[in-house]
C-alpha cells in the first residue's frame, strides 16, 4: 500500500533552499602546458599516433584508441580549419537571454582528426555552410593569457 | 613485477598550490552555481512546522514500534508506511560528542583568542526510542567537561525568531 | 560463478598537488597495469571505473569524461561509486564482469584530483549531510569521524596514546613504499602533540588530501595461467549499506563491514578469519579506524584490538601485519585510488614482489577493505595466491 498521507493543500508543500558551495582551480594538465603556452605565441599544436594515423587536437598525452604515449609526438598544425558544424545561441549557459546571439562551432582543424569549439566571428550566419573554410583570430599578444579565449573567435577565410 | 620508485618517478609532476596560484603553471578558475530548493515532503515538512512551535515530533512505526526521529514517511527496517505522529520531549542524553577546532571550511577557530570551540554531539531523544539521535551543538558547558550519558535539554530561540529549521533549537545545554 | 585473478597492477605518485589532469593520472597508472602483465587495450574487454563524487575533481559526469583515460574507447564501461569504499568496490564490480562469464578480462581504474577543490572540497563535505536536519549546522566531515573515534574510545576505554601508534606504525611502513605522499618516522607525542582539528582528532590522526590514480588488471582463469605465472584469486568479495540515518546506529562498532566481512569470507571458504588471513589492508584513513574495521573484519575481538596493537601482532614483523604498504595515512588520500592500493599491496604481498614492504613467510591469503560515504558502506575483498 502506497503512503497513506497527501498533501492537501498546494500551500502546505515546503522547501528547503541551500547550495553547494564549491570553487575549483583546474591545471591545464602536461599536454596543455604545451598547446595554451603555443596559443599564446599564436600558434596551435597537436598530438601525432603514427600508429592509428590521427592528429589529435587539442593534444593530448596518450591515444585512447590503442594507448600509445604521444608526448614526444605533438606537431604544429596551423590555425585554419573547416566548419564542421555550427548553431546559433540566444541563450547563456545559465538559461538567461543573452542580449545579442552568437554563433558557435565545431571546427575541424585542416590536417588534424580533431577540432575545437569556438565562436564564429565577423560573418553573417546566413552565410555560413558546413565545411566553410576559417582561420583562427587571436586577442593581441600582450593580451593572451594561455587561455582558449586567447583566440577571439574564428573568421572565414 | 613490483612497483618501483623508477616506475613511478614520472607518473604524476608534484606542485605547490603557490606555484598554481603564481601562474607558474596555466590553469582555470571556476565557481559553479550549484543552488537548490530541497522538498521537505510531509514528514520533515510537519517536523520543521512543530519546531517553530517549540516543540519535536517524532513518527512511530506500526509494525515495529519504533519511534523515529527525525519523522520519515516509512520505516526502512520494515519497509512498511510509518503510522501515527508522536510528540517527543526536548530532552535528552549526549551519546557521543566532539570538540572541534575547526569550522565547515576547514579553516581554524581563534582558539587562543578566546573563541569557543564548537562542540556537536549526536542527543538520543527522550521520548523517542533507544539509540534514536539527532546531530546538534552543544553549548553552556566546558567543552573538555562533557560525558557520555550526559542530560542535556534544547535552548530554543524565542518563539518571534522561530522560522520552522533546525537551528529553531539554538543548541542543547545540561541539565543538572 | 568463474574464478577471477589480478594479474597486473599500476600506481601513480600521491601528492596534495599535480600538474595532471584528471585523464593524465588514470592514463599513468592504467598504461602502468597494462604493460606490467604485458597486454594491450586489444586485449581488454571492457572497463570498470571508479572515482568518488564529481564534486571533487570539478568534473560533471566524470566517468563519462575519464573513460577514455582508462582505456574504454568504445568498449563496455561501467563507472561506481560509494563514497570512499569505491577502491576496493570498483574491483568487485570489475569481478562481476568477469565471474559472470559475459567478459574474459576486465580493467579496473580508480583516479581521484581532489585538489581542483580550491581551497578546500570543504563544500562537498557540507552537503554529505542530510540538506535539512543537519546542514544548517554547517557540519564538517572530520566532526563525525571524531564522533565515531569518541564511541569507540568511550565504549572500550581505549586511549588516545595507544590509538596514535596506528599512524606511527603506517607513516614508517610508507617510507618503504614508492608512490608515498607523507611517510616519515614519528613518535606517539608527536601525534598528541600535533594541532586538534576536531577533538579527540589531532592533524596526525588523518590521512592526507591527495591527487593519485591506480589500475588492476583482471583476468578469468584460463586467460590469467597463459598471461603470468603468479595469479592472485579474488577468492571472496563482500559488500553492504548501512541506513543514512547515521545518528541512530551505535557508532562503536561496523556492523556493515561485518556483514560484508561474512559474505567474503564464506565465499571464501575462510572460518576463522584471525587464523586463516596472513596479510591485511583494513582502511585507514583516521588512526582509530584501522583498528575500528579490524575489528569489524573479525581479526580481532571487539575491545581486543588495541591490546593486539601495543604487543606489535599488527606490525610488519608481527603475527597479522596491517597496512604494509603505509597505508593512507602514509602514502595518501586519492579517496578511490586510495582502496585499489591497498588492493594492489595485497596482490604484491601474495606474489612476494612488494620489495622492501614484504612480509616474511609466504603469505598466501590476505584481506582489504574500504568504507566510505556517511560511515555506510563496508566492502571487502580476499585474495589468495
């Protein structure tokens, strides 16, 4: 027999409000010591298993796929990439309506199996098809902090 | 086959958190918005309403006759539905305490300053069956006097200042 | 049910603070596990983790984000948890894939970065307790395990002096041990001597907060005889809930872990556990504990097991050696990380290769367990060789 009291009136239900009170630090790990201080100097970098032929990017220690170390293989591998895939958000990530829409996508990196996602910036979404060429643009110099969003956004080329 | 100081040598690179925080190494900060608003449900809901009434309630099973506090809709030892209400005293016995130096944060008390250390302690409940407790704080007592089996009884915050929570009952002092 | 063996095990470095990520340190010690009984991920036939909440490492849906680190590209993979009892859950979890016939090999990963929690997961902990009855008190962990060191000291008489010996005896047995974070030689005043966090816990009495990663490699019978000369069965696993309502149990005794203790022991074959175990790894993260599960694992009477420690049977040189390895309280605290390797210290024991932490006289059977979430769950493993 299922509980046998209820609720009868909607006002009787009662909450209690509280939080999770939690900040991090994450590092950036040893394969992004290596790709964010590159961003910094404008450059990216990947991570090469000559084995299963990939390039990985952002690079990363080993190969999930067989399990190969890959820190003596990362490779610079340029800063254009493809449109792999795009949307537009009007939304924050916190449910919030932002006041202007901006566009976000997955970019493949040219020569690489693997991409990043970013902003698309000083183009018309209209204009944009999947497999769109685009070139990252980074903040300047003295601005970058090793961060992802030391790259602006990126454009079309 | 063991596991040697060589195997192991390069497996994980020591930091200090001074060298995190120095931007020695690159990192990311982050303070996610966890916020919730917890159902009480009817049981914990009619325990918080009798709190800011001064008073605890407790719900008695009807096949094992235990009376549980906090009140739960069912029992879990006998998985049956929990039956009637039961008012419990406001009094009890100190089953286990402790003295403690530090607060939610880990962050050290100002001991040497003359702040109180806190000391919570688990209280069986008179009224509600052997062993039933409850965590609370203990407080108008020399924390290095407090005893197993001690008789304690609830401080409660004047009626006005009552909102229907835990803290209703400021903490439990003894009783001679 | 089929029999199951560990035939390899890997182990990172314990610190407070690493560079790695979370995926890097479950890379290290899964790539470890792997090359130590010489297979590839080919070989491997699905994945099990576990890793206390997500709260810890700051990752949500952190199985899902380390499941690539521990060697589960496309493969089945389960993730686990129950609080700190996951190390030594998490292989028998991993044994069920296995005994049950559906897979022949299995790797079981445990990582844990408890220090992107800055400053201090002190929030997690807040919200282990019931959110209405109890955290408006703003409780800290280290307050019920101090409650439950008070119940246990004031059930039996027992002194925090003779207590202290259990952190004394681990932190020399660690220097001994590669990946330790804390060993060192200390004295009963020191422990006394060292800052009361929560009275009657000093700083000595806790294991430390750390970064660390382990992995085993399990293997059903006909695969575990072609791939090492010197199996370790999983002879009997064990494992139980007690109620949340943690205010209602009498402390002094866990009554959990002797339920689990009595499933793996009969599983087993084991009647007289203080006899038939030669080697254990009772969980330590405070002094008071490690003789709070010995004797909830039946090696010792209840009330007895504190005699046993100041005659020295629990040392390395004694009748029933605890924690060779140094345990946490010596070589550190990654929660899950920190069971499998008292897992792993016991399939090091059992093959003689655990260097200068090996006991004398061959020990052939030996028993780890770990506890974890509101002082609830018991899980327990015992392996022979």
């Amino acid at each position: 027999m299922a509980l046998i009291e209820r609720y009868q009136m909607t006002t009787d239900i009662t909450y209690w409000p509280g939080q999770i009170p939690m900040s991090y630090i994450y590092t950036v790990g040893r394969a992004g010591e290596k790709f964010f201080r590159e961003i910094m100097n404008g450059k990216m970098i990947g991570a090469r298993c000559e084995s299963c032929k990939v390039t990985y990017v952002p690079p990363r220690i080993y190969c999930e796929k067989c399990f190969a170390r890959l820190e003596d293989h990362y490779l610079e591998v340029g800063t254009k990439g493809t449109v792999h895939t795009f949307t537009r958000c009007y939304e924050a990530y916190d449910g919030t309506k932002k006041e202007t829409s901006t566009i976000v996508a997955v970019i493949r990196i040219d020569g690489t199996e693997g991409g990043l996602v970013h902003w698309l910036g000083e183009v018309d979404f209209k204009a944009i098809y999947i497999g769109m060429p685009v070139e990252a643009v980074f903040k300047p110099k003295k601005e970058r902090e090793g961060s992802i969003l030391d790259i602006k956004y990126f454009k079309p080329i | 086959m063991a596991i040697t100081e060589k195997d192991v040598a390069k497996t994980a690179t020591k930091l200090s958190i001074n060298e995190i925080l120095e931007g020695k190494v690159l990192s990311v900060k982050w303070e996610p918005k966890l916020k919730y608003a917890w159902d009480n449900g009817p049981a914990i809901g009619r325990y918080l309403a009798e709190l800011k009434e001064g008073r605890i309630i407790a719900k008695k099973c009807a096949k094992c006759h235990r009376i549980m506090i906090p009140p739960r809709m069912f029992c879990e030892l006998c998985w049956v539905p929990a039956g009637e209400w039961v008012y419990v005293q406001d009094t009890g016995i100190v089953n286990t305490w402790v003295v403690s130096y530090v607060d939610w944060k880990a962050t050290r008390l100002d001991i040497k300053g003359g702040v109180r250390p806190f000391t919570p302690a688990v209280i069986e409940i008179d009224g509600a069956s052997k062993g039933m407790g409850i965590l609370h704080h203990l407080n108008e007592v020399d924390p290095w006097k407090i005893s197993r089996g001690m008789k304690v009884k609830a401080v409660w915050k004047p009626a006005k200042e009552r909102t229907g929570a835990i803290t209703d009952i400021k903490y439990f002092k003894p009783i001679e | 049910m089929r029999r199951v063996a560990i035939v390899g095990a890997g182990l990172t470095k314990f610190y407070r603070n690493t560079l790695e990520t979370p995926k890097e340190l479950a890379y290290e010690a899964t790539k470890m596990a792997l090359d130590s009984c010489e297979m590839k991920l080919s070989d491997i036939d699905c994945v099990v983790h576990g890793t206390a909440p997500d709260a810890f490492d700051g990752v949500h849906m952190k199985g899902e984000y380390l499941s690539d680190a521990s060697g589960g590209y496309r493969k089945p993979y389960m993730r686990n948890f129950v609080g700190g009892g996951t190390g030594v859950f998490a292989p028998i979890h991993g044994w069920f894939h296995v005994a049950s016939g559906m897979f022949d090999t299995c790797l079981v990963v445990c990582e844990e970065k408890m220090s992107s929690a800055y400053p201090h997961p002190a929030g997690a902990f807040l919200t282990i307790f019931d959110h209405t009855t109890e955290q408006p008190l703003y409780p800290t962990l280290i307050w019920i395990f101090a409650i439950e060191m008070n119940r246990f000291m004031t059930t039996h008489g027992y002194r925090k002096e003779d207590i202290a010996l259990v952190a004394v005896k681990n932190k020399k047995n660690a220097l001994d041990h590669p990946s330790a974070q804390i060993p060192g030689e200390i004295t009963v005043q020191d422990v006394l001597n060292s800052e009361i966090m929560a009275w009657p816990v000093n700083r000595l009495d806790i294991s430390p907060t750390s970064d660390g990663a382990a992995a085993i490699v399990l293997a059903a019978e006909h695969v575990a005889r072609r791939v090492t000369e010197k199996p370790v069965w999983m002879d009997g696993v064990g494992f139980c809930l007690d109620t949340a309502y943690w205010c209602t149990r009498d402390l002094y005794y866990p009554d959990y872990l002797e339920v689990a203790a009595r499933q793996a022991y009969k599983m087993a074959g084991i009647r007289e556990p203080s006899k038939e175990i030669h080697v254990a790894e009772p969980y330590d993260p405070f002094t008071y504990k490690e003789l709070h599960h010995i004797e909830g694992l039946m090696l010792a009477p209840r009330g007895k097991s504190v005699q046993m420690l100041v005659d020295g049977v629990f040392n390395r040189e004694g009748n029933l050696p605890t924690s060779p390895s140094g345990g946490l309280l010596g070589v550190g605290n990654p929660i899950a990380a920190a069971g499998l390797m008292k897992i792993i210290e016991i399939f090091l024991q059992l093959r003689g290769e655990a260097g200068k932490r090996q006991i004398s006289g061959k020990p052939t059977c030996g028993v780890a367990n770990a506890w974890g979430d509101l002082m609830q769950v018991g899980t327990v493993v015992v392996m022979r060789s």
